[in-house]
C-alpha cells in the first residue's frame, strides 16, 4: 500500500521531459533575407544581422541560429522544429502564435519578445535573460527553464503542463489566469510573483518559497498580517 502511495505521489509530479537536440550536418544560410512561409530545413544561421526581416509562418527543420540579430524581425506563426538558437540578440521579435517543438535556447539576450499564442513543447531555454517575454494565452508543454533571468514574463491565460523553473530568476511574474499542471517552482533561485498569485494551484514549491510568498497569500484571502 505504501509502494502505492508513493507511486501515485510520483506520478501526481510528473515531471518535464528533456530535450537533446542532436543536429545533422549544416548547410551555410546564403545570403538572401528571410522569405515569408519560407522552408529552411537543415541550415546553419550564423552572426546574421535578420532584424526587421518578413518571415511569417517560415518553417524552421534541423537548423542551428547562433548569435543572430533578431530585432523587430517577425516571425508570426513559424514553426521550429528539432532546432537550436543560440547567442540570439533581439528587441521586439514578434513570434506571436509561433510553434516550437525540440527546441533548444541557449544564452540569448532578447527584449520584449512576442509569443503569445504560441505553443511550446519539449523546449529548454537555457541561460541568458529576456525581458518583458509575453506569452499570453500561450501553452507549454515539457518546458524546462534553467539557469536564465526572466524580468517581467506575462504567463497570463496561458496553460502550462510539465514546466520546470531551474536555477532561474523569475522577476515580475504575472500569472494572471495561469492554469497549471505538474510546475515545479522549487528550483527558481527567485521568484518574484507581481500578480496572480492564487493561480499556483498546480504548481510545487519549497517551504523557503512559500515563507516568502505568505505575505502575498495572506493578502489574497483577505488577512492582514500585524506585530
């Protein structure tokens, strides 16, 4: 019965699963711009400057973006697939409604992205730190956020399932009308909650976090905390 228990307990925290992108050989991107419902499948995108570039619904399969300059670049509805973006630089890049499936992002410096609506699903973003990251009504899925700065990210509406916090700083966060699943919150070295506190039903957190976040819990029920 005890085994059993423990088994169900293990299960309830279940937990993301990782993702290895392992890419084929690359091919060089030539020189050309990015094309809109563009098809780039197995490219090497590397120290491009792609700002303000047109590439809505582009299809990304088995490349490798390092240290490209995404600023105002749109990217609405593409699609990365088995990818890796590394060293990324970009202020504005619009990713609304964008699917990323086996993604890997490393150590990219990137401000006010766009990805609401997107779905996230077996993505690690790795290192780095992004501003004002919108993914309003977006959903992850299998999500593991390690060792990167995240200031004032907008969780509102969105769904998130299997989402891990990992060394990171969650700085700002709004969780307005969050609905979670399995996130684990434990391992945010910080965790700053600006709005939406009550919405961490489904969340895990360790027994510093929540010492830390009474205040805001209290205040949510409608106790006032006096000496």
């Amino acid at each position: 019965m005890a085994a059993a228990r423990s088994a169900k307990k293990t299960a309830a925290r279940a937990g993301a699963r990782r993702v290895e992108v392992r890419l084929p050989p690359l091919a060089p991107f030539g020189a050309g711009e990015l094309e809109p419902e563009g098809d780039y499948d197995g490219l090497e995108f590397r120290d491009l400057d792609l700002a303000r570039q047109q590439a809505p619904s582009a299809r990304f399969l088995d490349c490798g973006l390092y240290g490209c300059v995404l600023d105002d670049t749109r990217l609405t509805g593409a699609r990365f697939i088995d990818s890796v973006l590394s060293g990324i630089r970009g202020v504005g890049t619009d990713l609304a409604r964008a699917s990323l499936r086996d993604v890997e992002v490393r150590d990219v410096r990137m401000g006010g992205v766009q990805l609401h609506g997107a779905v996230l699903e077996r993505v690690l973003v790795k290192g780095g730190k992004i501003d004002y990251l919108n993914l309003r009504e977006a959903e992850l899925r299998d999500v593991v956020f390690d060792g990167c700065v995240l200031a004032e990210p907008d969780f509102g509406g969105a769904r998130l399932t299997r989402v891990e916090f990992r060394g990171c700083e969650l700085r700002g966060a709004d969780f307005t009308g969050v609905r979670m699943t399995d996130v684990d919150l434990r391992g945010a070295t910080l965790l700053d909650i600006a709005r939406g506190v009550e919405r961490l039903a489904g969340a895990v957190i360790s027994p510093s976090q929540l010492l830390d976040l009474a205040p805001a819990f209290a205040a949510q029920v409608g106790v006032r905390v006096e000496p």
